[in-house]
C-alpha cells in the first residue's frame, strides 16, 4: 500500500548557472500523518524504488546533494545510499534544538561524513546557535530586506560558510543577487528569462525557429528532413554520436540518417534532432535542457496515466518547447507563431490551457514543491502515480543527456 509521501528534486546552480548540486525534499501530502513506523517504512521503500528504477547517481548527476526532511526521518539509517557521504548534506532548521535525539543523530552523520546545512536562516541568536555545526546556510530571498542582503553575506562569507539562496524564481532576482556577491542559487530563475525588448525574433535564433519549424513539420518527407539535417555536417555528426552511445545498446553502429529512421522511426529521431539544437543555443545553463526533457518525459507519462495515450507525442512536445521563451529569450506567443504546431498545443504552450496545458501546469508545480496545487489531482491520476512519473522522467533525463555529452 502506498503511503501519501512525496519527493521533489530542485537544482542548486553557481553563480555562472552550472549545476553545484540537487535538492531532494521529503514530505507527506497536506492533511497526512504518518507514524514513525510509517514514515520509516515509506522512505526506505522509496530509496530501494529508485535505486533499483533509475540509480542515484543518474537522478543527482552525480552532484551532491541537499536532503530536507521531517525531523522523525532525521536517522543514519535512514539516508539516501549516496556515495560517499561527504555527498550529501543534510539540511536542519531552528526546531532541531528542541530535540535532543534529532541532535544526537545529526552529530552521528557528521562522524560519518555528511555535512550539515542551515536552512531557512534568519539573523538571529537562536539560527547562529547552529551555524558552530553548518558547512552550508541556506536563507530565503523574501526573507531578507535587499538592505540587509551585503551585512548578511559579509558576515556568512568570514565564517567560511558556502551560502544558498533560496526561492530565486526570475532572472533578474538571480542578476541582482550575483551583483550583491551571491554564489549558489535555488529556484526556477532560467526558466523565467528576461525577455529581448526587440519586437523581432534576432537572425540567429530565427534561423533556429525556422529550423525547428521545418524538422517539426509533421507533413515532412524523409528526404526533405535528411536534406535539411544533412547539410549541417557537425549536426549530422552530433547526432549520430548521440544516436550511438553504448548506454543505448544498439545491435549495430548507425552510420546513416536513413538508417537511424529505418532503426528508431522518423518521430525519435526528430526528437533527437530537437535535443541538439537546443543544446547548441548559446548562454543557457545545461539545466534548462534537463528542465525540458524532464517535462517532456513527465507529460508523455501522464498522457498514459490520464487514458490520453494516442496524445502522448503531442504530451511530449508541449513539454520539450514549454522552455523555448527561456532558450531564445522570446516571448513564447512569438516563437509558436512560427512552428508548424496545432492549435491545441499553441494554447497549451502560452496559456496553459486544455488538457495538455493542466498537464504542464502540474510539472511546474512539482518542480516548485507546489504540493498545494498537485493535490488538486488531475484527470483522476493518483497522486503518487504522478510523483514516480515525475521521478522516473528525471532519471531519464539525466542518462538522455549523458548520450548528449558523448556527442
């Protein structure tokens, strides 16, 4: 039997917006309480889930990793298996001095490697009680007047303590941050770019719409598509490298365009195709790539899950191109004004509306941690179906993008 436990994964970025590491975030639903027993029995189940489903490495990318939990969790044995332990960093607020147990357990994991993190941190003598045992002090941006923003990293910084903030959800909050000296960043910030004021769409990335827009046509012949991908040789090259990557076990080295759509099918191998040139656009994090591949998986997942299957492609696309704006740095309106997409999917993209629109709406919550508005439930999924799917999508992501990197 499912328990009503829920876990979200949040990247932390530096200040040149380079994946630093991830956050993995517990807790049950709203209204849920579950026993100690309960809460034990649950996390471990969900740790053997996704070791034996996808593999800790592959979801973290490797990266260390912030974890934050109730405190009834707060136990060595309890861990997420990362290796080494010096890899993760658990995360603890002001409520841990109240309990002499949580305390003990914390100073356990600190004998073993794990290094602790401050969170939610507010100038005060009751939070720098905790900063004797902190490596890392993580505080939220709303919490902190932009006056008291230099004092407060001056101080953190002269204490040798590597700071976090939090809740950095648009580009020009992480700008200003960076100018004040901020070196890590939490929040959805590269997703919500600030948009070019030029009313026209600039020559590179309109060749790169236009490019799309033919791959993306869903009338193309093969040869149109193989002439087009062809006469870019490096593309061609990339995408063969990718197609080939040992992590896809493939029978036999795919040396041609006309091989990889007789092997794969002509609508994965635009997805590939798609893939790269999104990862060619220049001054944009790696995370944002995984931002859409997740959501893209995630939605296909659901389309299934919701009785939408024979929609799943098009699941799939709005997921893939939800990020668009924040790659060409366009209004998204702009963009699809000019891809060969239905209209269904236009409105998904740009106003969230329709089924595929909800669809989207619910991976932006997951990505925030929006527990609220996941619980509203959609189409009748179960709730903890939607989380594994969310789960599951990032671990593909991740072993997607290791094909990328063999390119």
């Amino acid at each position: 039997m499912s328990l009503p436990l829920l876990i979200n994964k949040q990247p932390v970025l530096d200040a040149t917006k380079s994946l630093y590491a991830y956050q993995l975030k517990v807790e049950a639903l709203p209204g849920k309480t579950l026993s100690t027993e309960q809460w034990e029995s649950a996390i471990q189940d969900q740790w053997q889930q996704i070791q034996q489903n996808i593999g800790f490495e592959v979801l973290t990318a490797n990266k260390p990793v912030f974890y934050q939990v109730p405190i009834p969790l707060l136990k060595l044995a309890l861990l997420p298996p990362i290796e080494p332990l010096s890899k993760l960093i658990v995360e603890v607020d002001i409520s841990i001095l109240k309990d002499k147990t949580a305390l003990m357990a914390i100073k356990e994991m600190v004998q073993q490697g794990v290094q602790i993190a401050l969170q939610d941190y507010q100038p005060s003598t009751e939070h720098d009680k905790l900063l004797s045992i902190a490596k890392l002090v993580k505080f939220k941006v709303m919490d902190i007047s932009d006056q008291s923003l230099d004092e407060l990293f001056d101080k953190l910084h002269q204490q040798n303590l590597k700071v976090i903030v939090t809740g950095v959800d648009t580009e020009e909050t992480y700008s200003v941050l960076k100018d004040k000296g901020a070196q890590y960043f939490q929040g959805y910030f590269f997703t919500n770019p600030i948009l070019s004021s030029q009313k026209e769409v600039a020559g590179n990335k309109l060749a790169m719409l236009k490019l799309l827009a033919e791959v993306n046509d869903p009338d193309i012949e093969f040869d149109v598509l193989a002439k087009t991908i062809g006469s870019d040789v490096g593309l061609t090259h990339k995408l063969l490298s990718a197609i080939n990557h040992p992590q896809n076990n493939l029978p036999q080295v795919i040396d041609s365009l006309k091989q990889a759509v007789n092997f794969m099918g002509l609508k994965r191998l635009k997805f590939w195709v798609n893939m790269l040139m999104l990862s060619e656009v220049d001054e944009v994090p790696t995370e944002l790539l995984v931002t859409a591949l997740v959501r893209a998986k995630f939605l296909e997942s659901l389309a299934t899950s919701i009785g939408q299957g024979v929609l799943k492609e098009r699941f799939f696309m709005v997921g893939l191109f939800s990020t668009l704006n924040a790659f060409l740095k366009t209004p998204m309106a702009d963009i699809v004004d000019q891809l060969p997409l239905t209209d269904r999917i236009k409105e998904a993209l740009t106003d969230q509306k329709g089924v595929m629109g909800q669809a989207l709406l619910i991976a932006r919550a997951l990505e925030q941690g929006n527990t609220h508005m996941i619980l509203s439930g959609f189409e009748g999924a179960d709730i903890m179906v939607i989380s594994t799917d969310y789960m599951n999508a990032n671990g593909w992501a991740n072993q997607t993008l290791q094909s990328l990197a063999a390119a």
